[in-house]
C-alpha cells in the first residue's frame, strides 16, 4: 500500500505569472525542435504498459475520486524552463508521435507530455457520413503539438439514440488516449442546460486522470452576454477562469476564449480557428488550439483540455450540419 504524503498547498502557476500580460500569446509557427538532451540506453523499454493491456490495473492503486497518488505536491515547476534542464525525451516513436519525457515526479501516468509544452492544437476528424447525410457520428480528434508531433488520440464515448435526439447538448465520456492506445485522461460531461434561464443546470465537466481519480472540473458560470468558466481542482478550488466573447460565430477568423488568472490577468487561450469556407459550412470538423504557462500544473492543464472539448460541444457542434450558434447566453 502506497503511504499517503500530506496535502500542499495548491500552486496551479509560478509565482512569476501573477504579473503575466497577454503580450506574445498566440501561436507562433513552430521554428525547431525540442533542446538536444540525452536519451536512455537502449532497451529500457517504455514506461507504458504494452499495447493492449489494460489501464486500469494499473489505476487500482488510488483510491477512486481521489487526487493523485492521495496528496503529492502538484508538477508546478516544469522541465525545459528557462534556468531549469532540459526534458530526457525517450526514444522517437514511429508514426510521428512526440517522445515521451523521462523523470517527472508527482505525475500521473501519461501527462509527462503536458510539462513539456505550452501549447497543444487539437483537430477533429471529418466524418465524411456525417457530412454527406447529416447522420450525427461520434466525435474524433487528434492533439498535437506546434511540430505537428501527435500528442494523443481523443474518442467521444456516447449511443447512435443520445447523438440523434440531443445533439450538440448530449452527454458524453471522451476518452484520451495516447500512443499505445492506454487511456490516460477521461472527461465526463452529464446531460445540462447552458443557457442563462436555467441557473441551477448549467454545463459541468469531470476530468479524472488516471480514469477514475478525480484532477479537476470545469463548470459553466452563470451569465447573459458572453460564457463565463471556472476551472477548478480536485478540491473544488477555483485555480483560473475563461471568458468568450459575446458572438461566437465564426466568419472568416478566429474565434477566441480568453483564459485568465483569478485575478482577471490573461494567461493564456482556447481558439476556435478558422479551417476554410468549405470545411466551415459543409462538417463541424473544426480547429482549436490552446495556450497556457509553461509552469502551469499538468492537471490544471489536463483540465484547461477538457473545457476546450466543452467549448467545441456547446458553441461549435452543428446537428444536422445546421449552424445552432446564436448571440449572448440566450
């Protein structure tokens, strides 16, 4: 049995983010790789189990709806920061999938890729049934990195009947899964309301990490003019905030979700991004990409990723191919 470490404080940024503007945020074409740093001798094999084995005997170590490992101090300080070593990156895994870094302490199994980016762009797969009949499919994504590296695989989890009569308001399980098909992130988003007349049913998000263990939650904020998010952590601590914009309807550009520190200082970004004329108005297969601080606690960042997949659900998912957004929280 694993001896539990007392809780810490919680830390979801650096101390030297408390003054972070918005200058420079964006997403700038990527320019090179990751630093040179050594790798591990070979045959050391993967710190994943092979592929085909079950997660979740591995998950049977924490208690369930717990927060990692029972109270480990969260990954604040991320390697490959500026005054900090570089990340050991494994071996280059075929079909251009990002290597997998080594000796990150306090993190659960398969998020040792959130501490070494500040950006993910996530792409959702066209479902040329869906396209062609209108017939809703379930959703598909691929997260990648500013290389175009493959982070992981994203799979919604729903029945043909909840698709076809709740639309883009359906509850849904999207599993995330990384390359040797072992899920390592889960989302749960039950069947709400989002619209400012039902205060008391707005949208919730659970994410747990490794399934089943509780790393935080996104929940919908009551508002009338633009969405309004909190996120927050395993203990319900609100640790950063989104807010959109009063019109989400995407023409011809991009579509942009502030994230923002509790104090209303923004720290990053969810963007819906323009993918085409033609893509635009005959799929729902959108575009998104998304920023945070390098130091940013990869739960908090796990948790940022599953309000992006609530934000492309309640603002950009078409039923029927038929445009459903509409001005303010209405």
């Amino acid at each position: 049995m694993m001896q539990q470490q007392p809780q810490a404080p919680y830390a979801p940024y650096a101390p030297q983010y408390q003054g972070y503007t918005d200058q420079g945020v964006g997403y700038p074409t990527p320019t090179g790789g990751f630093p040179p740093a050594p790798y591990p001798p070979s045959g050391t094999g993967s710190p994943y189990h092979p592929p085909g084995s079950e997660y979740g005997q591995q998950s049977q170590i924490y208690a369930p709806n717990q927060p990692y490992g029972g109270g480990y101090q969260p990954v604040v300080v991320q390697p490959g920061m500026p005054g900090y070593p570089p990340p050991m990156m494994a071996q280059p895994i075929p079909g251009g999938w990002m290597p997998i870094p080594q000796g990150i302490p306090n993190c659960p199994p398969g998020l040792e890729y959130l501490t070494a980016i500040d950006q993910l762009l996530v792409h959702q797969k066209v479902e040329l049934l869906e396209a062609f009949t209108g017939f809703e499919t379930a959703n598909k994504y691929t997260i990648k990195n500013t290389l175009g590296q493959k982070v992981y695989w994203a799979m919604e989890d729903t029945g043909c009947c909840n698709r076809m009569c709740c639309g883009a308001a359906r509850a849904f399980d999207m599993k995330i899964l990384d390359t040797f098909q072992n899920e390592v992130l889960h989302f749960n988003r039950p069947l709400r309301c989002s619209s400012c007349w039902f205060p008391c049913c707005l949208q919730t998000m659970e994410v747990t990490a490794p399934p089943g263990n509780v790393i935080g939650y996104v929940e919908q904020n009551w508002s009338i003019l633009t969405p309004q998010f909190s996120i927050k952590d395993q203990n319900g601590e609100t640790v950063l905030k989104i807010s959109g914009p009063f019109c989400t309807f995407s023409i011809c550009g991009d579509v942009e979700f502030e994230v923002l520190a509790t104090n209303g200082t923004q720290v990053g970004k969810i963007s819906k991004q323009w993918s085409g004329l033609g893509r635009e108005l005959f799929t729902d297969a959108d575009h998104f990409g998304i920023n945070f601080p390098m130091d940013l606690d990869v739960r908090v960042k796990a948790t940022l990723l599953g309000a992006l997949f609530l934000i492309d659900y309640m603002f950009f998912e078409k039923s029927g191919n038929k445009e459903q957004d509409r001005p303010g929280m209405f």
